[in-house]
C-alpha cells in the first residue's frame, strides 16, 4: 500500500505535515510493503506548474492521502481518482502513518473541508 504526505521538505518519515495540503512543498509517497520513501515534488497550478495535487499523487501510485485538511474541490478529486483520503494528520510523516495504521485518522468527507478553500 503506497500511502501519501502532504510535507514540508525533503527529509521523508521525519518530515513535517504540512497543514496546508494544496501548497505543500512536496508529497512524501510511503510504500509499507517495501518500506519505500519517495518524495515527490508539489509541481501543481499552485506552484505555477499544470495539473493539480490530486494528479500528482494519482501518478506516484498513491491509493491513500494522510493531510490534515484539504478543500472541497481536492477531496471531490481523489474520489474520482479512486484514493481514499484521511483527514486529522499532524507532526511527523511516521507519527501520521502510526495514527492511520491505530485508526486514529478519519476518512474526509465535504464536511471536513477547509472551509476557506470552498473553490
């Protein structure tokens, strides 16, 4: 299972979750069966590049999003795109996965949306 990070940086399960899913920097991309860290770097329309985040992770092979919160229009995305989205992540890349993998994290629906990103 390839799960996906919204972080900050470049340094993979120590790195930070972004709060900001849309403009993080970078995605950290988790294979927990080969225990694979890869960083994607956030090229979307925010960062002034084509497509969007969703697409991005969609094409790093990601089937879950761990974020800490994420607008309406993103949470629409991935349920086209078939990724199931976890919202309530914080601290650490490796503190994210450890509340995913305890339950601790809930699935996002559009009530969970940022309310300041309703775009």
């Amino acid at each position: 299972m390839k799960i996906c990070i919204p972080t900050l940086g470049n340094e993979g399960l120590d790195d930070s979750v972004s709060e900001h899913f849309g403009r993080a920097p970078t995605f950290t991309i988790v294979d927990i069966l080969k225990e694979e860290v890869k960083i994607v770097q956030n090229r979307g329309e925010h960062f002034g590049g084509m497509g969007t985040a969703p697409d991005l992770i969609a094409e790093a092979g990601a089937e879950v999003v761990l974020c800490s919160g994420l607008g309406p229009r993103a949470i629409s995305m991935f349920e086209q795109l078939g990724i199931e989205v976890y919202v309530g992540a914080s601290g650490i890349v490796r503190d994210a996965i450890r509340a995913f993998q305890a339950g601790l994290l809930r699935e996002a629906t559009d009530a969970d949306a940022c309310k300041m990103h309703r775009h």
